[in-house]
C-alpha cells in the first residue's frame, strides 16, 4: 500500500514544496482534517496552525507552521494556497512572546476597528504559533 | 576650433560618463536577474489562485447577496487608478509608457463624467501626473525603502484599497502597470482589481478541472469567497509590482547599454577630432619651420 499523491505548497512569493506525499494533516477552519491519496474533492479554508506532511506511510512528518489561506484536494491531490509558510525552527519564542505583547498594545491602541480587525488577525496567527512551539 | 586641451577634457568627461552607465548597466542586469526570479516565483500561486477563483466565481457571481468585491458596487461612478510607476529615473521610457497609459485611461474617465482618484505607487509616476491632474492624487505610496519586494511589502497597500473600498470611496479599482516580458520589452498593462474579473473557467485537459468535479466547501462557497476575494486584491497587487520591478530592471538595462553605446560612439569621433587637430597643429608648425628656414 505504497499509494501517494501529488501535493503542493505554495505561498505567495514561491512555490514551496510540489512532492508525492502519504498523508497530510491540515488545519482546515472548521477543523483538521487529513488528506490521503483519492479524498473526496474538497475546498477548506485554513486557520493557522501547523500543517504535517507525511512523505510515506509511518514516516515522521515534517511541519509546517500557515497563516491561514486555502486547502484544494482535486483529482490530482492537494493543494495549499498559504497566506504564509514559516518554519518552525525559525522562530524563537522570546521574540514571539515580544510580538505578541506588542500585537497586543496595538489593539489597545487602535483608532478605528478595521485597525484593531487587523491587529486582532495578526495576534490570532501569533497565538497559534506559540501554542505550537510551546508543546 | 576648439583647442586640443578642450577637446582631451570632453573625451575624458564622456568617457567617465560612459563608465557610469556601463556600471549601472551591470548593476540594473543583477537586479533584473532577481526582479524576474521573484516574478516568475510569484506566478504558481497566481495561476492557482485564478483556477480557483474561475470556478468559484462563475458558480456564484450571478447570486444576490455576491461579495461586492466580485459582482461590484452596481455603480462605476468613482474610479480609483492604482498607477504603479520606479521609484528612480534613468530607465528610459519605462515610468512615461506607464503614465501615458494611466493618462490616457484618466482622459477618458473625466470625460465620460466619473470621479477619479488616482494612487500613486513610486514617486516617479507622482512627478508626471502632478501637472495634469494633481488635485485628484489622492496618496502616494514610497516604496524607496523596499529593497526586495516582499509579499508584506504589498499586503498594506492592499488593505488600505480594501478599506477604502469597504467604506465605500469607490467603486473600481484599476492598476498600471508594465508586464515583463523581456528586458527589450515591456507590455504596459491595465488590470481590473476590485471587482475581480473572472477568468474564464479554463477547459484543461488534466481532468483537474473545478467545474467538473463536485466539491465539498468548508465552511461554504460563500465564506472561503469571502477569505479569498480580498486576499486575491493583495496577491494580484503584488504581482503587478513584481512585474513592474522586474520591467524597470530590465527597462533600465536597456536604457544604459544605449546610453554606454552612444558615449563609446562620441569618444569615437571626439578622438577624430583631436587627432585631426593635432595633425593639423603639426603640420603647421612644420610649414611655419620650412617657410621661415627657406626665408633665411
């Protein structure tokens, strides 16, 4: 049962990874999902949160931390349209902690509510990502 | 006539020009070499996103209730013109085709009674526009400080069309901007941003095609138009400003092999000259020497 399928990662500035994977577990909005080869076609939206890419079957997964963006499986397999892709091990969590506290000053200190909606969205990813380099 | 020393200070004087522009000819085919990396790198997720957007916008744009950003406002009174122009000069006739483009559009704008308003992205295209229609600039946007052109560079600039969409300042929205094609040429090229046109859905033959199969949303069609209309303004944005970074690369690379070609040429026939000129010089000295040895 070697069965594979094609996937593909892309972020607005690149292509990111175009591989045949096993299994990818992805962060759909309404809930993670996993992707096997010959999934119903389906289209999700991403929260943040971390997707793992399993190459082959019991093989560990490599992660991948998204900001949010859009999940496509069609025939040929899926399809990950990222708002933004950051590796996990490129950030350090003292910075992060720094980010958020500043994140959070300026929605204290917003001056209308499309700035603090911005400010608020920027905090949401932020959060997610300390979750996930805390565990 | 000029004199021999006047002539050896001009040659010296074009050709540290020439040394100049050969510089910023190699320096612009670096830059172009990146610019078109990171424009051809951009276009998977372009591409995809328009795939995406031609199945799911030709399913719902016909329903009531459509984001605006998709059906439009059902108005097209207020025009805003996104004109996407260098920050730096000496690229030829890069930031003038852009604006005459742009002019062009405006013209026919204010004639056909619509508002305009005009945003201005690098403040090249600023300069050209500020005579005619100065007072319908509303901002500019500095992108001097920007020395790779990221994704976070554009995303601002896209939130605040976004916002000022949202509260209702106008109705669409359309970019300048040149198209690279290669550094020789450069397509200038007027895009719709807000509403967003639908492509037509492609008929690819890969079987791939959204159309054909039967997709399950999550949350609903609705809910990820919503999350990728906007997100669609910025990406596109974008990739017109990567576009036109590579074309004012490239414009610029042309533009000073020209200028290097054009000072070598000069050097040639100032050297001409001063050779003549000093052959002359001897030759009358000589004749000054014979004529006055033959007087004796």
């Amino acid at each position: 049962m070697a069965e594979t399928m094609r996937f593909e990662i892309v972020s607005p500035e690149r292509l990111l990874r175009d591989t045949e994977v096993a299994m990818v577990v992805v962060p759909g909005t309404d809930g993670d999902f996993t992707a096997l080869p010959a999934h119903a076609p389906m289209m999700s939206t991403l929260r943040p949160g971390v997707v793992e890419i399993f190459a082959e079957e019991g093989a560990e997964g490599e992660e991948l931390f998204v900001k949010g963006g859009l999940a496509q499986i069609g025939a040929k397999g899926l399809t990950i349209l990222a708002e933004e892709v950051i590796a996990l091990d490129s950030v350090s969590a003292d910075d992060l902690a720094q980010k958020i506290s500043d994140t959070r000053e300026d929605i204290e200190d917003a001056k209308d509510d499309v700035e603090r909606a911005s400010a608020e969205k920027e905090l949401a990813w932020m959060t997610a990502l300390q979750d996930v380099i805390a565990a | 006539m000029p004199s021999l020393k006047d002539l050896k200070v001009r040659i010296n004087s074009v050709k540290s020009t020439q040394k100049i522009t050969k510089a910023m000819k190699m320096v612009a085919a670096s830059k172009l070499r990146r610019a078109q990396e990171a424009a051809e790198a951009a276009r998977p997720y372009a591409e995809r996103m328009e795939k995406v957007l031609a199945g799911l916008g030709s399913a719902v744009k016909d329903q009531p209730g459509a984001s605006p950003l998709l059906a439009g406002t059902g108005s097209d009174d207020v025009q805003l013109v996104i004109v996407a122009t260098s920050e730096r000069g000496l690229c030829g006739g890069f930031n003038t085709n852009i604006v005459k483009a742009a002019r062009q559009h405006i013209s026919e704008l204010v004639a056909a009674g619509k508002t305009v308003k005009i945003l201005c992205i690098g403040k090249k295209g600023v300069g050209l526009l500020r005579r005619d229609y100065g007072d319908l600039i509303i901002d500019t946007k500095d992108m001097s400080g920007v020395k790779k052109l990221g994704f976070a560079d554009a995303q601002p600039i896209a939130q605040e069309v976004l916002g000022m969409f949202e509260r209702g300042e106008f109705d669409v929205a359309t970019l300048f901007y040149a198209k690279f094609q290669s550094a020789l040429v450069q397509i200038n090229t007027k895009q719709q941003l807000i509403p967003a046109p639908i492509p037509e859905a492609a008929n690819d033959d890969e079987g791939d095609d959204l159309a054909g199969a039967i997709y399950e949303y999550e949350p609903s069609e609705e809910a990820i138009l919503d999350d990728l209309l906007p997100r669609n303004v910025a990406i596109q944005l974008y990739r017109g400003l990567l576009e036109n970074a590579a074309s004012e690369q490239g414009a610029r690379m042309t533009a000073m092999d020209n200028a290097t070609r054009n000072a070598g040429d000069m050097i040639d026939s100032l050297s001409i000259t001063y050779n003549r000129t000093r052959q002359a010089n001897i030759t009358k000295e000589l004749i000054e020497i014979i004529s006055g040895a033959e007087a004796l």
